[in-house]
C-alpha cells in the first residue's frame, strides 16, 4: 500500500471522530474560553474544521505562505453556526482525501516549506509534513476541544475507547 493510501485511511477515520466533536460545540459558547491565554471555543473549532485545508494545500503544493507579500495574512476559521462549522469541515476533509489520493511515494519525500511573509518557518518531507502538521495536529486539537467540551459539562464522544460519556462503542 502506498503511503498516501495508508494516510487516507487514517484521515477518514480521525475525520470521522472530528467531526463527532464538532457537532457537539454549542453555538452560545463560541466565545468562551478556559483560560485568559486560550483560543475561543469557536476559533479552536473552526481551527480544527479546516485542517483538511492544510491537507489539500500540502499534498498539492510544496509551500504555502500564511502572510504572502502585498497582502494580508491568512486569517483562521472562526465558527459562526453548527452548520458553517461542519459544512466547513466536510468540504475541507473531502478536499484533503482527493488530493492525498494522488500522492506518490517519491512526492512523500519533496521538501515541504511553511513560510509567513517569504521568510521560511520550517522545511520538511511533505510526507512528515502531513503526518505531524495535519494528522497529529488534528488529534492535538481534538484532544483539547474534549477539555473543553468537558470543562463546559457537554459529553465528551467516543475516540478510540469509551468516553466518560459514552460507555458503548
């Protein structure tokens, strides 16, 4: 198997688990936050409904600029409804399936470079690229949304076991 048909079954199965995370973000809390220090509940969501972007960009680009010259930095995904959210998250995990899809081995080795304003943050095989920077970051930040959901008395979903939550799988 290739290693992009082995990172597309990974994906689906921790998109799947994502977005059983999103559905359960309430709307009236996009603002909250745990900690003075800590993104809203509603950036750290739409943060992790576009990691499937960052996907597609990186299977079919060798670098991205977040702040390219003469234009305005990217901004990040801010949740504005339930609806915008996992709409957003289905279009980008499906975008990031088909791009991996054509993957091959020898592009899994192609340097991979983020850069902010020209100047590069970090060069690395595209194929590591997408493990650490999609695929953990993904678990990463789901991680945390569970804190959060926790920390607001919302049941947290099943990941690979039960949750405190959900005792059935």
């Amino acid at each position: 198997m290739s290693i992009a048909k082995d990172m597309l079954q990974e994906f689906e199965s921790e998109a799947a688990i994502t977005r059983k995370f999103l559905e359960r973000v309430p709307e009236d809390k996009y603002g909250w936050k745990p900690h003075e220090k800590s993104m809203a509940l509603g950036r750290l969501a739409g943060h992790l409904a576009e990691i499937g972007m960052w996907g597609e960009i990186t299977s079919k680009f060798n670098e991205f600029d977040i702040a390219p010259a003469g234009q305005p930095p990217k901004k990040g995904l801010e949740a504005i409804s339930a609806k915008q959210l996992l709409a957003e998250h289905d279009k980008n995990a499906a975008a990031f399936k088909s791009a991996l899809a054509n993957v091959t081995d020898a592009q899994m080795s192609e340097p991979w470079s983020l850069k902010g304003g020209g100047q590069t943050y970090f060069s690395m095989p595209k194929g590591v690229c997408l493990r650490n920077f999609v695929l953990n970051h993904n678990v990463h930040h789901r991680a945390q949304l569970g804190v959060y959901l926790r920390l607001l008395n919302i049941p947290v979903p099943t990941t690979y076991g039960p949750s405190a939550d959900e005792q059935g799988m």
